[in-house]
C-alpha cells in the first residue's frame, strides 16, 4: 500500500513566500478550502501556523468566521463556531486571535493591525461599509483564495452597501431578518436588529471572470490547491463598477433561490420609477 503524500510546514511556507509570493508584513484577506490543500502533516494546525508565519507579528491575517442564527437568536462570540470552514475555526481558536462584534458576519483577525481592522464592526452591516474586511482593502490588503472560487469572496457584498443596491436590506435568508443577541467577550448581551443582510453569492463568478479578463488576478499553487491572488481594492471597485452599471449584475438565476428572484423583482421597479423620472 502506498503511503499517501502530507506537505510538510516547510514546503506550504515555501509555497507561500516563493509561489504565492508572500511576505512579512502582508495584509491577508484568506477565504480557504483545508481538504483543497491536500494531506498536510499535523492538519489544520500546521496551516494555522503556516499563514501566521508567512505574514509574521507585523503583518495582518483576516479570515471570515461566520455562523448561522440559532432558533434562540444567541450568538457567543467566545463559543459560537465558524461555519466556512475547518481552517476559519482553528484560526479562530488560534492564540491572539479576536473575533469583530458581528452575530452572523464576524471576521477573524490576527497581527499588527488586528483591532484597528475590527473596531466598529457592531456600528456597521455584517458585510458593509467600514466592516473589516472594507477597512483592510482600503489598506491595502490582498486577497488569497485558496482552492476556492469568488462565490466565497465576502468582499463583493462590500460593493452593493458602497453602491446602495435597492434590494439591499430587502431581502434577506430566513431567520436572518430579526433581532439578535450577541454575547461579547465580558459576557455581555448586546441586542442587534437586523441591518443590511448580504444576500446570494452563486453569481459572484461574473465579477471573477471580469478580473480575470482585466489580468486581476494571478494564479498560484499551495500544496495541492489552486490559489487566486488579487489587490483587494481592486476587485472592489471593479464590482462597485459593474453594480453602478446594473444594480442587478451579481443575482443569480436560479428561480428557487431565496433571495435573487425577489431582490430582481426590487430592481426591476426601482429602474422602472428611474426611467419614469427621466
């Protein structure tokens, strides 16, 4: 029986630094797919320990730690998991690592500009203006998405609170559109309306295929899966750009979708008040 291959720590960060082109004091947005990587020794651990090295104490690591409302609307920012993925949670678990004051769109973050970045995430919408991941883009971050696709980039939805979409704020997936409590790290409950909700992301591809074809995007390998790297702020006012365009670019077609059929209905008469304005 032959062995199965695990990368080893050495050879991801050699990945990191010679492929992916990463330094220290890098500005990381990650969005990550674990089992894409490929067998890696010690698992997830070492992928922990691989991205904080690659950036090392000066630079800064942002990480999507997101989660579903609960039937009893109580989010623990200490407690409640991470739904996007084996890494975001072992991120979060992670020593020096804090998690931004959000019930459903909390961002991870670890490095030199940890609490600048998540400052003020409870004065804003899960995903928008002035959210963490909008705070690092403007400062320059780059965006890695490992062995995963745009239909993960979070920062799209940063677009349609910039552009103020119509449907923004309209719609929203069940149990999403009610008030929250969300439990901070002093034990404290904090009561959160609902405010902005991002909605679907299957059609985010249209904004990958428009940076791909602007040369946005480079194309890099760690371990085993295909990594994206891209100038945050650039794939955000390329989207800002297509939204101004047609507020309805980034909604899918899918008609059992919960959202985009509804959000479509919003745009459609918000275009048909416009064109009664002219």
């Amino acid at each position: 029986m032959t062995d199965v291959k695990k990368w080893t720590f050495e050879e991801l960060l050699d990945d990191m630094r010679t492929s992916c082109g990463v330094k220290a004091g890098d500005i990381l947005i990650i969005h990550s797919s674990q089992k894409a990587i490929g067998p890696v020794e010690n698992s997830v651990i070492t992928t922990v320990k691989l991205i904080k090295d690659a950036v090392g104490p000066e630079g800064t690591l942002l990480l999507p730690v997101f989660s579903s409302p609960r039937p009893d609307g109580v989010f623990k920012i200490k407690r409640t998991p991470s739904r996007v993925g084996l890494l975001t949670e072992a991120f979060r678990r992670s020593k020096d690592v804090r998690r931004s004051m959000h019930p459903t769109h909390s961002v991870a973050a670890w490095g030199q500009r940890r609490d600048e970045f998540l400052t003020g995430h409870d004065k804003t919408s899960g995903l928008g203006v002035d959210s963490p991941f909008h705070k690092a883009a403007k400062a320059g971050a780059e965006i890695l998405m490992i062995g995963c696709n745009f239909t993960t980039l979070s920062l799209i939805h940063v677009a349609e609170a910039i552009v103020r979409v119509p449907y923004l704020g309209k719609v929203s997936y069940p149990g999403y559109n009610r008030t929250l409590t969300l439990i901070d790290y002093d034990d404290k409950p904090h009561q959160v309306p609902p405010f902005d909700n991002p909605g679907d992301s299957a059609a985010f591809t249209r904004v990958q295929n428009e940076a791909e074809k602007r040369g946005m995007i480079s194309h890099y390998k760690l371990g085993s899966a295909e990594v994206l790297k891209f100038h945050a702020l650039d794939v955000l006012n390329l989207t800002v750009e297509m939204l101004k365009a047609d507020p309805a670019a980034l909604l899918c077609e899918n008609p059992r979708c919960a959202v985009c059929p509804p959000a479509r209905k919003i745009v459609q008469e918000w275009k048909a008040s416009q064109s009664g304005q002219a």
